[in-house]
C-alpha cells in the first residue's frame, strides 16, 4: 500500500453503468490513487480499467453480498490505518441496492471520513428517461423474490401516488409485470428501462398491461429498472349545495367579505370560483 496520510477514508465510486466513457475525472483519479479497491466484482473492475487505460496500483479485494459481513472490520481496519479505501459496485453508486451500506455505517461508527465520487445512477437515468413526472418519486429497488410476499407488497404501494422506481432481474421481470399490472391496474403508465447505457438499450413506455403481455411474449434480458406512474391523485367529493352556502356564510360572518368567502371555499373544495358564485347567488 501507499504512505499513510494523518486520516484515512472512504471514498464511495459512481461506476459507468455500461459505457465506460461515462466515468468520472475524479473515478479515474481515485481508482489511480487509492490504497485499497474493494470491489463487488474483481474481473469487472480489471476490465474497465483496461477500457479506461488506467493503472490501479491499490491492492484489489472483492466486496459482495457474500463475503461484505467479514470483509468491512479488515476494511475499517486499514481507513483507521490511514489509508484510502475506495467502494466501486459493478454500475451505479454503491448502497444502493448494491453493497456498500454495511462498510458506509461502520466507518461513520468509528468517526472514520466517508465522501463519494458522484456518478451514473440507474435510478435516476431510468426515470428521466421514463417521461414519468420526476419532481417526487421513491425507490422501492428490488421487489421480494416470492410472489406472495410480492403482492402483498405490491398492494401497499397501490395508493402511492409520488411515481415509483424498482429494480428487477430478467427471470423475474415478467411475473413481476404482471402482479404490477393486477394490483395498479392495467392501464397505469409505466416504463420498461433495459441494459442502460449500453449498446442494446431499451426504453419501452407503456400501460403495465401491454408491458406485462410484451414480456410474457419473450422474457427480456439485461439489467431492467422499472419507472410506474404514481396513483392519479384521489379527487375530493363535490360537497351539495347547501353545504357550499353554508361554508360562504360562515366566513363571512367570521368578517370576509362575500367575495373573499367564496373564493376562500372554492379553493378549499377544488372548485372554481364561478361555480360556487352560481351555488350562493342562485
């Protein structure tokens, strides 16, 4: 390893999600200066090092779901040292339903720096690319693999009305579809995001049905990511008449004037203003 500096840290890395020239400066950078790459995939990285023509002189180690519960301690270890340690998943930021989380929690335990070289994200790529609103969205990332355990989850997020992101594997994306389609019903927007970023990529937007009845025509391969329009906000029930000139008559006597009253309910119900003229003056 390189000469320890006074703090060591953790840098977490945006990886490319497919193309290479999608790295960062600071990627490149950190991957060239770093004591120690762990990383989810060790061939993975060695390959888009040589695509990026770039040496890592840092010792490499793999960090993935199996073996990142004995891995972190040795990991703290050597950021306590004073070494850099550097986190690349195989696409996308590390934590996010990637490893990461485990080694990001315990280095802030030991009051060791974490920071992040910021770059591509399936998540975001996939719902801008979506035509789906993107001003409040949330992340669902992978649905339970079981089907029961699937809908009933699928059933919870029904009402969600903010539009929803979810990552899914190929063998399981159509029966996935399907339950979408069954508990959102059939004709709810939706994306299909595939291999982004790549050569063969694919952005299918249609209702969950026709998505649904495309995959189950031949099960498409690739990393898929999932972007659902949210539930179509729940429009308020008109109140009748009466209630609405009751409403009018109870701000004024509260001091508004008529006018400022009728607006001021005609707001409150989502009504136009005229409307409610129509109701206290017919």
């Amino acid at each position: 390893m390189g000469e320890m500096s006074d703090v060591g840290r953790l840098v977490l890395l945006g990886a490319p999600l497919g193309n290479p020239a999608d790295a960062s400066a600071r990627f490149r950078e950190v991957l060239s200066t770093a004591d120690v790459v762990a990383a989810e995939d060790t061939r993975r990285l060695t390959r888009l090092a040589r695509d990026l023509d770039i040496t890592i002189p840092g010792r490499i180690v793999s960090y993935f779901e199996g073996n990142e519960e004995r891995r972190t301690p040795e990991l703290v270890e050597v950021i306590q040292a004073g070494y850099l340690v550097a986190l690349v998943t195989d696409g996308g930021m590390p934590s996010v339903s990637d490893p990461g989380y485990r080694l990001v929690r315990a280095a802030l335990d030991v009051g060791a720096p974490v920071t992040a070289a910021p770059g591509p994200s399936a998540v975001t790529t996939a719902l801008a690319l979506s035509g789906l609103p993107c001003d409040r969205f949330c992340f669902e990332g992978f649905l339970p693999r079981t089907p029961g355990a699937r809908r009933s989850r699928l059933r919870a997020l029904a009402a969600e009305e903010r539009t929803l992101v979810f990552f899914e594997a190929p063998h399981r994306v159509t029966s996935s579809l399907a339950d979408l389609a069954e508990a959102f019903g059939a004709d709810r927007p939706a994306a299909l995001c595939r291999e982004l970023t790549k050569t063969y990529e694919e952005v299918l937007r249609r209702p969950l049905g026709e998505l649904a009845r495309w995959a189950a025509e031949g099960e498409p391969r690739g990393e898929i990511t999932l972007v659902v329009a949210g539930a179509p906000e729940t429009a308020a029930e008109r109140p009748d008449d009466d209630t609405l000139r009751a409403a009018v008559a109870d701000r004024e006597a509260a001091g508004l004037s008529r006018r400022d009253a009728i607006s001021d309910v005609a707001t409150a119900y989502g009504l136009r203003r005229r409307d409610v003229y129509g109701v206290v003056h017919r």
